[in-house]
C-alpha cells in the first residue's frame, strides 16, 4: 500500500448508526398531547352531563308530582267502583282492558328504579 491509499478515509457502504432520541421523543410529545386532548374532551363531556342533569331535575320533580296525583285520583275512582258507582266501574273496567292495572289505597307502590 501506498501512501495516498492510508491517509485516505475508508469508504464503506455502512452509514453512521442514528441515534433513537428524536424518534422517542416524538412519540412521547405526541403521547402527552393526545392524553392531554382526551382529558380536556373528558372534563367539557363530564361539565356538559351535569348541566343536562340540572336542567331535568325540575322536569322530573314535575313529573313525579303528576304521576302521584293521578294515582290519587285513580285509587279515588276505585273507591267509588267499590262503593257501587258505575260510571267509575265502567272507567276502571276500560283502564283494566287497557292494561291499566289501580292499586287499591291499602297496597304498598314499588319503588322505580
């Protein structure tokens, strides 16, 4: 060998080894925006479930006091079937044949669930 051919660098076909940094380093800015975009969408979903719970509150107060008077005035009509009315009868007959089932003054109302 001579002297040119040893203070020339060897070329090779092998490129220099990149460093993993930068590629892990995306993945993890990427990971911590994504994380941070799903706790954002969780709390402004969780905000707007609780408003929508707010505002049916008043509309199922209202309606739990329509359902308890219509019971009221269901039991009075079997009352007065009982007592012989037959107007009343004739209602609680077509209630019945309706699928209207009263339940008397004396029977326990089962909790909805």
């Amino acid at each position: 060998m001579n002297r040119e051919q040893l203070d020339m660098p060897i070329q090779s076909n092998q490129e220099a080894p990149h460093s993993i940094f930068l590629p892990v380093l995306l993945i993890a800015i990427a990971f911590l925006f994504w994380t941070g975009f799903q706790t954002m969408q969780f709390v402004w979903e969780g905000s707007a479930m609780s408003t929508v719970y707010q505002n049916q509150e008043p509309l199922v107060q209202s309606a739990t006091k329509v359902r308890k008077s219509l019971d009221t005035l269901a039991k009075e009509t079997q009352k007065l079937a009982d007592q012989g009315n037959p107007n009343a009868k004739l209602l609680v007959d077509e209630l019945k044949k309706r699928g209207v089932n009263i339940k008397s003054a004396g029977e326990a109302i089962a909790p909805s669930e």
